[in-house]
C-alpha cells in the first residue's frame, strides 16, 4: 500500500518535471523522434490530394486605424494618402486576407526537409511585404530593406531564439532561419512601431495564406486523416476535421465569427 | 486516513517540492576561469539575493517586481542585453558572470561584486538553470573585438557619418540625449516602455563602461531591448571609429553631480528655456 | 493523521516532511532594515546574513555610506512617499538570576544586616526603542540619526553623524562627523543576543571594578570623526578616529583630551568555504582623574589630570559554508591612578604595591546559519586579569582579601531566531536566549563569584 504511493509520486515528480518545460522538452523530444523516424515514410507524392477554399468573416469587418507615419518623414513620404492597419483585411463579401491554413494534426511522425528556396520578406514603404509569412523551419528567409530610411527587425518568438538586427538602407539582405515550428511569430521594428508582421514556422510544408480573395490552397498532401486550422493574428483560430482519399481534390470553406474588442494594436 | 487523502497530500508534496527545485531538475554546468558551480550552494544564494526581484521561478515576478523599472530580468526566456556573442545567441558563462558582478548601472540590479567568486559562480548555475535553452543549445562564437586603434579626430569624424548613415539618432538623438523622434514609442520584447541611452549623462553603460563595452554592445545587440546589433553593417575600423565618436557625445556638465550642478538647471534645460 | 514517528509510514513519511518543508521554504524571507529594504527592493537576507548581523554585501553596501553605487542612491531618484525610518521593539518575556545579591537579612528592615541570596526576576517585558534613519542626504553624503530609548521612553541619541563618502572619488576616503558607533567588523550593535547578561560582549565594556576610567569601552558609540577607506568589494578596509574623551556623552561631560581609536582588516576567499576576514585594532584614551570643582561639585568638562589608557587586539570571522566562528582577542591596561582611583595631583595617595591593571580576554562566537531564517547562535567568552590594581590581600569593600583572580570574567550565551516572515517591507524574529555570567569574588558580601543569568524570549519587530 505503501509502496503505491511511493509509486504514485515518483512518477508525478517525473511528470510534473517534463510537463513543466513541457513546450521545449516537446519540441526537443519530437526533434529526437523525428530525426529518428525513418526518411521512406516520409510521403507518398505519387497520389497527391488538394485541399482548397475559402476563409471568410461572419460579421462586420473591424474598420482599419489609421496610422501616424510622423517618426520618419521618409515613410510619410511614400504614403501620400495616409495607411491604415492591416489586423483584420477582408473583402466585400468577408473574404479574409492573411489567414494561415495548415495541417495540424495528422502527420503523424513523418518528417519532411525544408524547402531548397529561400522565402522573402521585404519592408518597403515602411511595411511588411508580406504581412504574414509562413514557411518552414530551417528553411532559408532572407529580409530586404527596400526603402531609404533604415529599419531594424524584431522576431519576438516564444519558441525560437529572438534575436534583433539593424538594416540600413542599401545593406544587402539579411539571412536568418527559424528552427523550431512555431505559429506564429511576431516581427516588429522598433524604430516604427506600427510596423508588424507574423512569421509561421512549420514542421512541414502544407500550409497556405489566403490572399486578397480569401482563397487557399493545401497541393501535395498524402490521403489520411487531418485536421485542418485556419489562424488569423486577431482571430485566433478556426479548426476543422477532414478525410482526403487519395488524388482527390476537396473543399474547406473557413468562417470566423469576429471579435468583440480586437484590442489596441501599437500604431504611432 | 483515507488512500486519496494520503494520495492527493503527497502529490501535492511532489508537485511544490518539483516546482520549487524547478532549477534543480536540469542541473546546469558553470565554468568561468579555475571555478566550477555547485548547483546547490548557488541555490542558496539565489533565494538569498535574487529572488526578491526575479522571483522564485526566475520569471522577473518577484514581490518587488511591480516597483521596479526597468523590470527584472525573465531568466525563463534566456535573453539576456549583457553578452559577448552575436545577437540571438545565449551568453557565455562568463558573460553571466560578469554581469552579476558588474550590477546594470541605473537600474535596481546591484553590482554583487562582494559576493565571493565562488558565490557567483554558483548563482549562475542557477540562474541557467530556469531555462532549457541552456540544455539544448550551446552560445555561439563570441564576437572578435580587435586591438583598438588611437583616437584621432579624423576617426571620430568618419564615425560621426556613421552615427548619421546607420540612424542611430532616430532613437538616440542628433546629440545622443535618447530623445530621437521614435525613442518616445521604444518598447522592449515584453511590450513594457523603454527609454534609449542617454549619452550626454555621462554615465557607465548598462553593460560596461569602457570602449571594447561600447564596442561589443552595438555589435552584439542589446537582446530583449530595441537595441539592435549592427555586426553586419559596419568593419571592425567603422566600428572604433563609431566608439570613438560616441564618447564625444558623454561630455556633459552633469557628469560629476556636485551640490552646484543640483542647484542648478542643466545646460540643455536652460538652452531650452531659452529659445 | 499520523506523523512522523510512526515507523509504518516511514517511506511516506518523507514526502509529508516535503510538503512542510516545501510550504516553509515558500513562505518569503525577512531582512534588516526594512527603510533600505524599501528604497532598494531587496530583502533582508541581501546584505543581512540573518538581521542584524551583516554580510559582506551589507558591509560593502554600509562602507560605500548606505549605497548601490548604481547612479539612482540619491534622494531625488526616490518615490517621493519613501522615507527612511525604521522603528525596531521587542516585546518579550525573560528572567533574570542573580546568585549573590546582596539583601537585608529580614525583609524591610534596612538594620538587620546584609546578606547573599539568590533574587530571581521575570515577567513579561519590553525592551527600548530604536527609530532609526538613515540613507543618503544627496548623492555620496549620507547621514544616521538614531534615537533610542530605554524601556521607560527616556530618549538618548545613540548615534547621530554625517559621513561624506567616496572623497576624491574613492572608496578609501569617507570622512564622519559625529556620534557612531567605531569601525568593528564584529559589531555590537548588529550581533544577535539581546538578553540582560548576554546581550553586550564583556570585553567591549570592561574595566576592572575599582578602575575610574570614565570610558565605556570600544562597545560604546562615540563622538568624533573618523576616516574610513575599502576596497571595492571591502576585503580591505581600515579606520581611523579622532574622539572626544566623553565616551559618547554629550554636553561636553568629561574633559578636553582626545582618543585615537584604529582599525585594519582584510578579508580573502578561501576555496568555496566562503569569505575569511583578519583584523588589528586599537584604542588609545585618556581619562580624567579629578574634576574642578564648585562647592564640591565636580564641574562638568573639566576632567584634569588625565591618564591613558588602552585597548587592543586582533579579531577574525571564519566562515566554513553556513558556519562561521568570530575571534576575538583584547589586552586592556588602564593607568595606575585610574586603575586605583587616585587623582593625579595627589601622587602620594597612590597605594603601597599599586600597579596599572592588565587584563587579556578573548570571545569565540559562532553561527549556524541554516538559512536565512534561521540562526543558531552560541558565545564563550573570558576575561583575564594579568595584573590587579591594588596589592594582593588589600581587603576589599566587601572585606575579603584581594586575590590574583578577583573580577574574572566567563560568560556563555546560547541562542537562536527564527524569521517566519522574509520580505522586502518589514521583519519579524522570534528570539530565545540564554545567558550566563560569572565573576571572580564579586559577590558584595561573601567575595563568592557572582553569577547572573538571564533566559529571553520574545519577538524582535523591524519595520
């Protein structure tokens, strides 16, 4: 009886000792895991199936903020007209712009190179072209400053290191790569405090961000079971379950239901 | 007494004894010259000196946390503003080692210099020891910091460009004062206001106080701040130039606080007053 | 629930133990003065090992006149609400013992002669006041001011200076002004007895029992002005005083000589033990022998006929980890006319066999710090006359001839406090204490040794 309980706590202390550096301890475990896992069941692209669809927002769309570009007369100059955020961008009919679609679930422990190509994020007018990136971890992401005013960038992850580097204007592009699947990580520039962008990193490569039609599109996925989540960085995130046959090509529509405050965003 | 009662006491044993040993559970290793840690003493020390401010989990939540600006370092996160190694990476031990030492001038974190070497040695195992970064990552290559070269006024002028061509002055100011046009809108990694250095207080730096400090402080980057690194932007000779620049911009009147310069309003107050 | 002893639950006996020990190691710690504590944001246990006894950190932080040397010590970078006062009291209840008071033979009948016995007091009880400040004036000026009152509310400055520090823009100049307490590294004032018997260090107040040295020992705050100088981290300090010959007393009391008091220590790492310090000190004085006098009262301040004395010694704190020993050792003469109570215009009055008196002593106190909320504490103390004042077998008051050991002193105190609250705002110790005094054929009527014992325990509040 006694004995038991001696049991019982030995492996609480075990678990609790994990479970407190839960989200490192995982990502190191299902780093050994997956490098141990063997390359051949890596995927089947001989029968690649498509998911594809359409994010939209079931509600009024949050009307954009304006901004103050006054810190840097060089950014104001290229924005005559004045800007506004880009937290929430959707269409006339909702269609939301810069929502990430990904599979979640599903993979199991299938491990999958990162992509050869480098991604690209550029600032230029004294934003983020995009303003949502998604790409893989260790892939390559290269970061141009396109504008004559100097700017400095920001990653602020959780699960990843931060790091912070200047980029004068003419400086050539920055090259930097992200280890670890983490969704997402926020970008800002210090020296313009309305600058923002979000960096998802992840394991694999089906993921997709909707452009201005709200469109997305998931190519190459093995059939099986997944599910499915669409994130929005004001949002949060949509979840849906989904079996795909192989060769088969089907549609998930996404709907957000908005938000009652969506908070201040840093805009001056 | 009833199997759960007994049951439930004891996990809650477990769980505060494994909360509170939290630092314990990844036992951290600390070399900073001939000195090895002793995880257990360092401990000791923490809870003796540390963790009013840094909290018992190493968060920067202890009980003097909310009064303090700027915060408490987050040990948790394993970003650190004080380090020799390029911007992104985590410390050298005795990078820790000197920072505990040197204190952060004009913040609460005391210089703990009087604490014996072994004393500090043993602390920064602990204060490893709140982050599994520690574990799974080793700290990059420090930056090289070559021999400096004499000040001359051509250098100092070549840095002076500098200071204007990399925009330090959007956040430091024309004259370096931390008065930039978006110095008012600094916030740190945690959102929390933030203010730029003042270069005319003439004051210590946060991390140091001589020219290879300044050198390696624009160089690796201040992480968790604003401060970026500019290892890629500048030479090695651009940077000395820059150093020797900067030190141009510490003279000031306020220098050395004497009971006149109290009584007095500083020179840039008056010149203001005065437009 | 069954506890502990129960051999059946031995092996989850210990994880019972863990959620006490586990729930008592959460709760936050005590420190010193709570005003510091405040300004800084740092607990007690920062520079006190288990309050009030320093630690090199405090004593760095002490040396350097009350600050961080982070650019933010001065006033004017404080919360405007902060102010630098801490009031400390202890209630408490004691006994004390003395073996060989002298009594009337019958209650209440002042004739019927004088007897030894045994008196016995206790109760419940309060000990002074201290409302103590101290800080910065302005950037590297620093100032304390302590009144203290006894347990009846009669107020005395017990110090009460102002100190420019970091002269010359160095540690190794700081010069006070005032009254304060002489640079000892093992401190009276910051050590962790508080009892009747036990709470000074006997050697700190010593003088022989016929001696009329007006000085009331180095234990004694004093006016003057003294130069201290450290290193960085204080492994290096020294002090030098310059003092009035009063003895701390104010209105100008005694005469218009001057002490010298001096002091050097150095401290050095060994191995991962912890922090070792050695030290010298020495105290050169004069006391007056005679007084002016008015209709056959002594004025004040015009002490005459002064003769020196003095008190010197080596000390050392030991530290193996939580354990530390302090080491003290004194050799005081006084002056043969002070030693037997002689004017210095009357040298003929001097006694056949006068001699100055000698003694050496010494004191080993140790600590167990077990953590910073709880200290162990034990003393052994000795006092030594080498040479009497008088001859030996000149009767004494009490008609026993002198001896060679008469006023020999042995004195134990065992103690420990227990912090239950630790945190950066106040503090709380729960104190208990027992000491024990005996002196050489001091009993007033027998020439028995006279032994005192004093038992306390109650609680020391810091706010």
């Amino acid at each position: 009886m006694k004995l038991k309980h001696l049991l019982i706590v030995c492996v609480a202390q075990v678990v609790l000792t994990w479970g407190h550096y839960d989200k490192h301890m995982g990502a190191t475990l299902a780093a050994a895991s997956a490098t141990s896992a063997n390359p051949a069941a890596a995927f089947d692209t001989s029968a690649p199936a498509i998911v594809t669809g359409v994010v939209r927002l079931d509600g009024p769309v949050p009307a954009g903020k304006s901004i103050s570009m006054t810190k840097d007369p060089a950014c104001m100059k290229m924005h005559p007209s004045g800007v506004t955020t880009e937290d929430v961008i959707a269409g006339s009919n909702g269609a939301l712009t810069n929502v990430i679609v990904y599979v979640s679930e599903g993979l199991g422990d299938r491990t999958f190179d990162p992509s050869g190509n480098a991604v690209v994020i550029e600032q230029k007018g004294c934003r983020y072209r995009p303003h949502v990136l998604a790409m893989q971890a260790k892939q390559k992401l290269q970061i141009v400053n396109s504008d004559p005013t100097s700017h400095n960038i920001h990653p602020l992850p959780t699960n990843n290191q931060e790091w912070n580097k200047s980029q004068p204007p003419g400086q050539p592009p920055i090259e930097a790569t992200f280890a670890r699947e983490e969704i997402a990580i926020p970008v800002k520039c210090n020296e313009h405090p309305w600058m923002r962008a979000y960096i998802a990193v992840f394991k694999h490569p089906f993921f997709s961000v909707t452009g201005t039609d709200g469109r997305f599109e998931l190519k190459n996925l093995p059939s099986g079971t997944y599910v499915v989540t669409a994130w929005q960085e004001k949002l949060g995130s949509v979840e849906q379950k989904l079996t795909i046959g192989a060769k088969e090509t089907k549609t998930l529509d996404f709907v957000f239901k908005p938000r009652r405050s969506y908070g201040t965003a840093s805009l001056q | 007494m009833s199997l759960l009662k007994t049951t439930v006491i004891e996990m809650l044993g477990a769980i505060l004894l494994t909360v509170l040993s939290g630092p314990l559970a990844l036992a951290q290793e600390v070399r900073v010259g001939d000195l090895t840690e002793n995880a257990k003493q360092g401990k000791e020390v923490y809870r003796r000196y540390c963790v009013g401010c840094h909290g018992q989990l190493g968060n920067g939540q202890g009980e003097n946390a909310p009064h303090l600006d700027p915060k408490p370092r987050d040990f948790t996160a394993a970003v650190f503003k004080c380090r020799s190694t390029p911007t992104g990476s985590l410390p050298l031990d005795t990078d820790l080692f000197e920072t505990i030492g040197r204190g952060i001038h004009a913040s609460a974190m005391p210089s703990w210099y009087p604490l014996t070497r072994q004393e500090r040695v043993n602390v920064v195992a602990s204060v490893k020891g709140f982050s599994p970064r520690f574990h799974e990552e080793k700290p990059a290559d420090p930056v090289p910091i070559p021999p400096e070269p004499p000040t001359a006024s051509a250098g100092i002028a070549r840095g002076k460009q500098l200071y204007k061509k990399l925009e330090c002055w959007k956040c430091h100011g024309q004259e370096g004062r931390g008065d930039g046009p978006s110095a008012s809108t600094l916030t740190d990694s945690k959102d929390r206001p933030i203010v730029p250095y003042d270069f005319t207080t003439g004051e210590r730096f946060k991390c140091g106080q001589s020219n290879q400090d300044l050198y390696r402080i624009f160089m690796t980057g201040l992480d968790g701040t604003p401060m970026p690194s500019y290892l890629e932007d500048v030479t090695p000779d651009q940077a000395w130039d820059l150093v020797h620049f900067l030190r141009t911009l510490q003279v000031s009147p306020e220098k050395h606080m004497s009971l006149r310069d109290l009584v007095r309003r500083p020179s840039h107050v008056e010149e203001k007053l005065n437009r | 629930m069954k506890l502990f002893l129960d051999r059946h639950n031995l092996k989850s006996s210990f994880c019972r133990m863990g959620v006490l020990l586990a729930l008592a190691s959460a709760c936050t710690p005590a420190y010193g003065i709570p005003a510091f504590a405040r300004k800084y944001g740092l607990r007690c246990s920062a520079c006190h090992e288990a309050w009030p006894k320093l630690n090199n950190f405090g004593q760095v932080f002490k040396d350097n006149g009350y600050q961080i040397m982070n650019d933010r010590d001065g006033p004017i970078w404080q919360n405007v609400s902060y102010f630098p006062v801490t009031f400390r009291i202890t209630p408490q209840w004691h006994r004390e013992d003395n073996n060989n008071m002298a009594i009337d033979h019958t209650a209440g009948v002042s004739t019927s002669g004088l007897v030894e016995a045994k008196v016995t007091t206790s109760g419940f009880d309060l000990s002074g006041l201290d409302m103590w400040t101290a800080g910065t004036l302005a950037k590297n000026i620093s100032f304390l001011v302590l009144p203290s009152t006894d347990a009846n509310g009669n107020f005395h400055f017990e110090s009460a200076w102002i100190r420019f520090d970091n002269l010359l823009d160095s540690g190794w100049f700081n010069l006070k002004f005032g009254k304060h307490e002489l640079d000892t590294p093992i401190s009276e004032k910051r050590f962790l007895q508080l009892t009747a018997s036990g709470g000074f260090f006997q050697l700190y107040h010593f003088t022989p029992t016929t001696d009329i040295n007006s000085f009331g020992g180095i234990g004694n705050n004093q006016l003057g002005i003294e130069l201290t100088g450290h290193s960085r981290n204080s492994y290096t300090r020294y002090a030098l005083s310059l003092l009035s010959s009063n003895s701390g007393g104010v209105n100008l009391p005694t005469s218009q000589t001057y002490d010298i008091y001096a002091n050097v220590n150095q401290a050095f790492e060994l191995h991962n033990l912890g922090l070792q310090r050695v030290g010298v000190y020495a105290y050169w004085g004069q006391s007056p022998t005679y007084f002016l006098t008015s209709a056959g009262v002594p004025i004040p301040g015009t002490g005459s006929g002064s003769r020196p004395f003095y008190r010197a010694g080596t000390y050392g704190i030991w530290y193996i980890r939580k354990l530390d020993f302090s080491t003290l050792y004194m050799r005081g003469k006084d002056n043969v006319f002070l030693g037997t109570g002689t004017p210095f215009n009357q040298p003929a009055a001097l006694p056949a066999g006068a001699h100055a008196p000698t003694w050496n002593g010494g004191f080993v106190e140790t600590h167990y710090t077990w953590s910073p909320q709880l200290i162990l504490v034990a003393r052994y103390e000795a006092i030594r006359l080498s040479q009497q004042a008088f001859r030996i077998g000149t009767p004494l008051p009490s008609g026993v001839p002198l001896t060679r050991d008469f006023g020999n002193t042995d004195a134990v105190v065992f103690g420990y406090r227990w912090y239950p609250i630790m945190t950066s705002r106040a503090g709380l110790a729960w104190h208990q204490e027992y000491a024990r005094v005996r002196i050489r054929h001091a009993a007033p009527v027998t020439g028995r040794d006279e032994t005192t014992s004093s038992f306390l325990m109650g609680f020391d509040v810091d706010f």
